[in-house]
C-alpha cells in the first residue's frame, strides 16, 4: 500500500507493470499445464506482494513442539563427494533447551547431514555427515547468541570449525561417504523427504530444536546454495501460507501452493506448528487479543511431549459460551476433544467430545447441533454425522446422515443441514434436509453435489455449494428455495474452481463468498453481492495467490460493528493489501491490521468482539494457536452539518470497479486543502486532474470517465496541498 511519503511516479508504474506481465505469463502457463490438484509449486515471484510481517527486524523462534521450515531438494546440499571439492556451514542462533538433543538443521532421510546440539555428546554443538560425528563447540547450558561456522577443504582434507570467529576444533585427513538421498533440506528437525506425507519421517519427538535462528548460509564450491536471513522478513522467509504446503481437511481432496523456498509445515501428517516470528523492536499495538492458550492437538510419549496438527474450523455461540469445533484434544489447559466451550476467561470440555472434527453449528429449540466428519461422541456411542448437545449429553438425531454434513441453519422453525450425503435418516435427500425436531424431510430433489452455505434472504432460503442442479433446475452452485422446490439465482457462478463457501446479509443485500470468478455473467473475483434482482462485484473482489485457479478463496463473512467482515485466502481485496482477514463498510475494503499467518475458517461474534477461527499459529504478531479475538476499532467519524468528517485524509476506492467507462472516485478530508486528484495510465503518463482546486473538509466525490480511453489498468492519486496521500489502481473494462 502507498504510503504519505512515496512518490508515485514512471519507475514505479515500469515495475509493476513489468509484474503483471510476469504474472499474467505464470497464469497463463499455469492454465495450460498444471492442474491445481496436482501442481507442486508456483513461481516465487507471483507472491512477491504478499503483505510484509510486522517485524521488520527479527528473528524466528522455534518452541520444541513441531516447528519447522522446510525446502526443496537442493542437490548441491548432499556434498557429493566426487563432485563437492568445499563447503561451509553458517549459522546464527541461540539454544534455550540445555542438555536435550535436538537436530537444529540439516538434510538428512537415509545418509545425510545434521547440524545438531547434544545428539551426539551432551551439551555439545556437533556435525553428522553420513555416520560421522564431529564436535564443533562445547555450549553447555549457554542459551546465549553465537555465530557458528564449518569450513572443509578437500583439498586439505581438513575440516575446521569457528565459533563467534574464533577457531575451535580443527580435523584433519577428515572424508565421508556420499551423501545423496534426496531429502528435503529443513530448519527445525530433519529426516524428511521433498514430497512428504504420512510416514515420510518421524524423527524423535524430544529431537525438535528449541531455539532461535537469525540465519543460515550454506556455500558449496565457493558458489552460495542457501542463504536465508531470518532478519529479512518475507524476502526470504514465506511467512504467509502463499508458500505453505497445507492440507484442507473440511472438504475433500487438497491443494498445495508453493516452492523450493522456504516453506511452513507439511502435508498431511503431522503439526504444522509456525515458528514464532520474534522481534527485536515492540510492534504497534495491536487489536488483537488471545482466548487463554487456545486449541491444540498434543501427545505424550517416553521420549517426551510433542505437538500435532491441529486446527479449528467452525464455531457459534450457545447458551452464553462461544463454541469451537476442530482438530484438537486440548482446549487452553484442559482436555477437549474436537469441541469446547469458551465462557469468556476458560475453556472447557462438552461431554467427552466427538471422535473426529465437527465443520458446522446451529442452535435449535435450545440445543446445540453440530455436523462433520465424526461419527461418534465419546461415551455416547454413534452419531452419523450429527448429533445434539441438550447440556449435559450429546443425542442422537433421526439416524443421522449417510455421509458427511457441513453446514446447519434455522429457517422457518426447522433445522437445515447441507453437505455430503444423500440420505437423512431413512428418507433420500441428496446434498440438503430439513429437521422438524421428530424427523427429516428431503427438500425438493437436492443438489448434485454438496452445499456449503445457507443463508435467508428477503423471506427464502438461499443454499449455496459445489453443485450444478438444484432439483430439476441448473442453478450452478446457488439456489433459492420458496418453500416448495429450488430455483435459479440468475445463471450461477463460473470459473475453473466453481464453489461458494458462505453466503452472509449485509446493507440489505446478499453476499456469496467462495472460489469463482464470475456471477449472473458478472466478472468478480471470488466475492458477489444480490441485492434480489442483480448481481455486482463489490470492488474488484480478492486474490493475490496465485497458486489457486481464482487466485485465492473466501471462505467465510460475518457482519460485525457495522461492517463487513471476510476471511479467506488472499493477500489483496479490492485493490488494498489484506493478509487473508479485511472488512468492508459498503464502500471501502481495509485491512485487518497484518490479519493471520496461515489459513482462517471461520468468524462468529462474541460479546461483541469478533472471533477468528482457523489454521494458524499467530494473528497480527501475536501467538494465537487457532483461535483470536480481535476488538473493533470505534468509528473514528462524526458529523457535522450532515457532513462527514474524516479523522485522516483518505482516499478510497473507485465503484464501480471493473467500470466501463465512468466510474466514481470518493475522498475524505479531516481539513481543507488545495486538492489534485490525478489519473495516470499504466506507463505513468498523466491523464487528467479531475479537482485541481480548494475543497473544504469532509467527503468529496468526482467522476471519471474513460470515454476514448482503451481497457486496461489506470491508476489515481489524491494530493493535498502538495503532498500525496495515496495511489490506487482501478480496471476499464469495455
């Protein structure tokens, strides 16, 4: 995002449109040859803009439970031996675990490497190469910083260790076998492969490192093959699951989004805990607060404790708690399995849990229901996929489902539940059913695939998924119901993904949420609103993850102080920067301070905070293990004359946008001042001042026009006596 004292001129303009070629080009190619189920990466460069962390300054911490970083297979990093003539290892950290072994990086899965601490003798920093260890300084119980250093010459046969540039151990006539393997190189632990899953390795679990690293530089034949400054934020370190491998538990199937840099977790065995990003200077204050400890998923062993993968995915509010269902088998410090209940200062369990996570919540005639993949609740025997919580028992309901449900909502008295399965109890009912509280009903002829989203509308049921029919109708992927059958809702959505996620009321109108790049025929990036006759795009929608077909994703919205909340995956909508979490007033899209570092799932209001939910370990620079609070900021408007006053100057976004050809452009002033506000095309050549003259405080709106203007990206600034305030981006489109 432009900032008050950038300038916005030609070279700026050169670069990114020298991006979007790039980026177009990787789209292009992406279309033709890689099938998003089935891709292993994406170019580095189409994240480049993924939002910076909130230290610029910093290091990473490792907590001993999971954490780690992991990369590709870089050859030159098994030091082949007929072909490696030198190497050296560089590191920066500090250890804060004394006396446990731990293997703080290395490339190991068969005859590798390892940079480890105490695995070979206590207390001591040593180097395994292919079953040879060699010592390379005595730490102790020092949990200070320390600069180390590995050099071997083969010619010389000679391996030569320093610590903080001091020699320590020196080794002659020193030679290992060869060392390829093909493993993965990682930060953290070692003993993985490059295309890992279950069973790709499984290290002791009292093996993690237990530190903090500033950075790692690895030289081989003079020639530099990994550098990585912890110190640098994202321009090494994807910190951003743009370049995580992750694994989406909630509906079939998966995607992988990444490179061979250094990357975040893995797919889909175990923890993907996130290495704590610390920070050498104390960040803003942040609005973001956390729920006790949060979820985790933890398991004790004779070696120790270690920490799997664990997420959290629905939630709602019942009876005065806030409700989470997910992965997990602990809830802040006590036992819970897969669901727990927040009172406002304490977790606790409901019963003994579900055997397997719930993925949505509803509140009906007092109880709470739950669906998902489980099929039991502990000490309550089987539940098929729904069951009831009446406060002190979970309870069967109607036979359950034939597979699995996803999503529930009241409307007109009854329960209705989505998903999966194509039978509710005894009766056949593909996709979507009705429960009365004595049985299930079928809804019409259902969908031909599952549904993700319901939501009531101006009276109807709107129902929302992956489908293409909605009982004889071709409604692809939303429909209404009108109390007896399904109908279409305009022509549906389209795109190479084609799903909605969530459908939410806000101002009046409906919005669709999900993966889709059109609506009704109308081009929009993943996010439509209806408001019960037309659809439009509100803004020019999200993306920024290229590594998706649409881009990204949005997956839930939740109205909260008067805006428009969204979370998903993406790193920029309508036209701002948003690290996955953003709101929206009806008029303009903000980010959410620096939003999550993974994955969100879902957002729900409680005591008048909203609640964030998903798969992620840290929310604006704080640790969050899945769940955060964040507090609103208060409207920082008043009036006066009928006249809104800005506490800031600000200039907002362009809407219509895509336009063809007049669009409106709005800014707000917290003072008068002599006022440009300059149009530029992509080159930088000034177009037109659409002010040029002294406008008073408060908010001021011009339109623009691009009648005679080819399609295409422009951009807009707004100048107040001089001085830039900001520059945005807006689409012609004819």
């Amino acid at each position: 995002m432009f900032q008050k004292s950038q300038i916005f001129g030609p070279e700026k303009l050169r670069r990114e449109m020298k991006t979007f070629i790039i980026l177009l080009a990787a789209f292009i190619t992406l279309l033709i040859t890689v099938d998003l189920f089935s891709q292993t990466g994406c170019p580095v460069n189409s994240n480049s803009s993924v939002p910076p962390t909130p230290y610029r300054e910093g290091y990473l911490t490792f907590d001993g439970k999971g954490d780690f970083l992991r990369t590709g297979d870089i050859g030159a990093l098994e030091f082949e031996e007929g072909t490696t003539d030198s190497f050296s290892i560089s590191a920066r950290l500090k250890i804060t675990r004394s006396f446990a072994p731990q293997y703080i990086f290395g490339k190991k899965y068969t005859t590798g490497w390892i940079f480890s601490y105490g695995a070979y003798q206590p207390g001591y920093v040593s180097l395994y190469m292919g079953g040879i260890w060699k010592n390379i300084y005595y730490l102790g119980a020092d949990t200070s910083w320390h600069n180390y250093e590995v050099k071997y010459n083969k010619q010389t046969l000679t391996l030569k260790t320093y610590v903080n540039d001091t020699l320590r151990y020196s080794y002659s006539d020193f030679t290992y076998p060869p060392l390829q393997d093909n493993a993965a190189f990682t930060v953290g632990n070692v003993n993985m492969i490059p295309l890992y899953g279950i069973g790709s390795f499984w290290p002791p679990p009292g093996y993690w490192f237990k530190g903090s690293i500033d950075l790692i530089r690895i030289t081989v034949n003079n020639s530099i093959a990994v550098n990585y400054g912890f110190n640098e934020g994202v321009s090494q370190i994807a910190k951003d699951s743009a370049g995580y491998y992750y694994s989406d538990k909630t509906y079939p199937g998966s995607s992988t989004c990444g490179i061979t840099h250094m990357m975040l977790g893995f797919m889909p065995a175990a923890d993907t805990c996130d290495p704590e990003w610390s920070k050498e200077e104390i960040p803003e204050q942040t609005r973001f607060s956390t729920l006790g400890t949060g979820m985790e998923y933890f398991i004790t062993g004779p070696a120790g404790g270690y920490s799997q993968e664990h997420a959290s995915i629905c939630m709602t509010v019942w009876n005065g708690y806030l409700i989470n269902g997910g992965v997990f088998n602990m809830a802040g410090e006590n036992p819970a399995k897969n669901i727990a209940k927040w009172d406002g200062s304490n977790w606790s369990s409901l019963g003994g849990g579900l055997n397997h996570e719930p993925l949505g919540f509803a509140v009906y005639e007092d109880e709470l229901y739950a669906t998902g993949i489980f099929d039991s609740a502990s000490g309550f025997g089987s539940m098929r996929f729904i069951s009831k919580w009446n406060g002190s028992a979970w309870q069967e309901v109607g036979g359950g489902f034939s597979n699995v449900g996803t999503v529930l909502k009241v409307f007109n008295d009854e329960l209705i539940a989505g998903g999966f399965f194509t039978a509710a109890g005894e009766t056949y009912a593909p996709s979507i059913a009705r429960w009365n509280g004595v049985e299930w009903r079928s809804m019409g002829f259902g969908m031909t695939g599952p549904v993700y989203a319901l939501e009531e509308f101006k009276g109807d049921l709107y129902a929302a998924g992956s489908f293409q029919f909605a009982g004889t109708e071709e409604c692809n992927s939303i429909a209404r119901w009108d109390g007896v059958k399904w109908n279409p809702v305009g022509t549906g959505i389209s795109g190479p993904d084609n799903c909605i996620f969530d459908l939410t009321v806000f101002n009046g109108e409906l919005y669709a949420g999900g993966a889709f790049t059109g609506m009704d025929n109308v081009i929009c990036s993943n996010i439509a609103c209806f408001d019960g006759v037309d659809w439009r795009a509100p803004g020019s929608g999200a993306g920024g993850l290229y590594c998706f077909a649409t881009d990204g994703f949005i997956n839930d919205m939740k109205v909260c102080a008067g805006e428009l909340y969204v979370a998903g995956m993406f790193t920029e909508i309508g036209g701002v920067e948003a690290n996955k979490i953003a709101k929206f007033s009806g008029q303009r899209w903000c980010q959410v301070e620096y939003g999550v570092d993974m994955r969100p799932r879902s957002l729900e209001i409680y005591n008048n905070d909203l609640i964030i939910n998903g798969h992620f370990y840290s929310a604006s620079g704080i640790d969050a293990n899945t769940v955060v609070k964040y507090t609103p900021q208060p409207n920082l408007t008043g009036n006066i004359n009928n006249n809104v006053i800005a506490s800031e100057f600000s200039l907002l976004q362009n809407y219509p946008n895509p336009f063809n050809p007049v669009t409106k452009i709005k800014f707000q002033m917290p003072k008068g001042g002599f006022v440009n506000l300059m149009i530029y095309d992509i080159t930088g050549r000034q177009i037109k001042d659409l002010v040029g003259q002294f406008r008073t405080s408060g908010t001021h709106e011009s339109d623009f026009s691009g009648s005679g203007l080819s399609s295409g990206v422009y951009y807009y600034s707004l100048l107040v006596d001089g001085e830039r305030i900001d520059t945005k981006k807006m689409v012609m489109v004819k």
